[in-house]
C-alpha cells in the first residue's frame, strides 16, 4: 500500500482524517507524526478493527491503554509489538503464550 512507502506525506493526517466516517482514513491518522497520545488513545477505541489495531501499536499509546489493549483479542498482536511495551511486560506475556526463553 501507498501509506508505508516511506516518502508517503504523513504530516497533517491526523488533522484531516481523525474524525472522517471511513475507519480506513482514520486509520491514516495514527500516521501523523503530530498525532497527539490523546487522540491515538482515542483511535485505540474506535469502531473499525484495523484503526484500533494501528492504534495499539503505536509507541505513542498511553501505557495504561497498552496493557489493556495487550488483553483484547483483536488488539493483542498490535500491543504485543507495540515498541513501548515495558520488557518485562513483554516477558509476561511471552510466558502467557508459552514461548521457551
């Protein structure tokens, strides 16, 4: 797709397609390097599965969002790699999911 090649313009995203009906444009706004924690924790709640999961895994996620996310099936991938999550809260849920260490 266009939006992960990486001269895709991504600054203003947020402003443009945050609140646009299409789950798929508000998905581009988690893109938006200005996207602000408030509004990526608010996407992490949205209707259309693939804007929650483009939420979850972004580092900008508010931790306490990220560990619940971590318990919601359809977001548990995302969270799991979102980049913010604390090592040892990836530990965990290594261990959940039986992985050998």
């Amino acid at each position: 797709m266009a939006e992960t090649h990486p001269r895709f313009p991504r600054e203003g995203l947020a402003a443009r397609h945050a609140d646009h009906p299409d789950g798929k444009y508000r998905r581009l706004a988690v893109r938006d390097p200005a996207a602000t924690p408030t509004l990526i924790e608010r996407l992490s709640h949205d209707p259309a599965v693939w804007t929650r999961q483009a939420a979850a895994g972004d580092p900008r996620l508010p931790l306490r969002r990220l560990r619940k996310a971590l318990h919601v099936p359809e977001l548990a991938s995302s969270a799991g790699a979102n980049p913010a999550l604390p090592e040892n809260e990836m530990a965990a849920v290594l261990n959940r999911a039986d992985v050998p260490a």
